[in-house]
C-alpha cells in the first residue's frame, strides 16, 4: 500500500516538475555579467524577472529529482516487502 502512495507522490511531483520546467526552462549558469545589446539599463522589474524564472527553474529541476526519489522509495518498499 504504501508503496502506490509513494509512486503517486512521485509521479505528481515529476508532473509538476516538468511543467515548470517547460515553462521557465532549464536553469543555466551564465559565465560573464549579462549584456544588453540595447543600449539602455536593466531595470529593476527586469532583474526581478529574471531571479524569478531562475528559482522557478531550480525549484522545477528540484520537484523533478524529488519525484523520482518517490519513486525509486516506492520502488524499494514494493520490492523488500514480504
């Protein structure tokens, strides 16, 4: 029994995952300061923007591996028990 609940779990939060993901994209490390090829400044709304996609997408990749942990433990309850 508790082995479903754990695969639900899981298949939930990956479903969930993958939706943020497809919407706000994989997270990136950017290797230099980013460059506006327009010659105007960043504005703050922009940089507060730009850190929300950025933690949605950490927090999607996160609920992704999470959910695959779910999974993998409903997995092992499911295989061990007698």
């Amino acid at each position: 029994m508790y082995a479903k609940i754990f695969s639900t779990i899981g298949l939930v939060t990956d479903i969930i995952g993958v939706i943020l993901l497809f919407m706000y994209g994989l997270p990136s490390k950017i290797v230099g300061p980013p460059v506006r090829i327009v010659e105007q400044d960043i504005t703050d709304e922009e940089q507060n923007k730009n850190s929300f996609i950025t933690k949605m997408s950490y927090f999607g990749l996160s609920l992704l591996i999470l959910g695959f942990i779910f999974q993998l433990i409903g997995v092992w309850i499911n295989s061990f028990s007698f």
